[in-house]
C-alpha cells in the first residue's frame, strides 16, 4: 500500500472523527489549507514536520498517519451538515 494513501486516508479520518474542517485543522496547526486540502486527496507530499503540526492538533502520534486501513474500506466521509468550529488556544497571557 502507497505511504501517500495511508496518510491521506488517515488524515482525513482522524480530521472527520474529531470534528475538524480543513480550514479548522489547517487553522489549529498553522498549515496552508491548499497543501492540507492536496494531502488528502494525495496531490501533496507532506514533510515530516508539517505531518507532526497536524497530528499535534488531532492528539495522536505521527504513527498513527500510517495505520493501514481495512481491505475494501470507503474513503473517510464528510462532517455532519453544519460547520465545526476550529478549536482555540488559550491566549497568551491569560489565566
């Protein structure tokens, strides 16, 4: 199985389960939304520093971006109708 697949599968699936848009997880993990976009559908191919911005938002280890998926599977789906909201940081400065 192509590295490139297993990475834009699994971004994608991580992105969808924890509620994140694109532009929500490209936002979180300060990463241009058209290389994110081009990484899921395996236009981009991602440097190990731009793989660890966005697993440190998605809460998992880089490992995780290279678990193979089940024979047969369906591409992740889409969020629920309705936008996600990204999710904040804590501002700088504050208690």
């Amino acid at each position: 199985m192509r590295a490139k697949r297993l990475v834009a599968w699994n971004v994608r699936r991580l992105r969808v389960e924890k509620g994140l848009t694109q532009e929500g997880l490209a936002l979180s993990a300060e990463v241009d939304m058209s290389h994110l976009a081009n990484l899921e559908i395996e236009r981009a191919n991602p440097t190990i520093e731009f793989l660890e911005q966005l697993t440190d938002v998605l809460g998992v280890h880089i490992s995780e971006l290279f678990r193979p998926f089940p024979e047969g599977a369906s591409k992740p789906g889409s969020l629920k109708k309705g936008r996600k909201a990204a999710p904040t940081a804590p501002r700088k400065g504050t208690n």
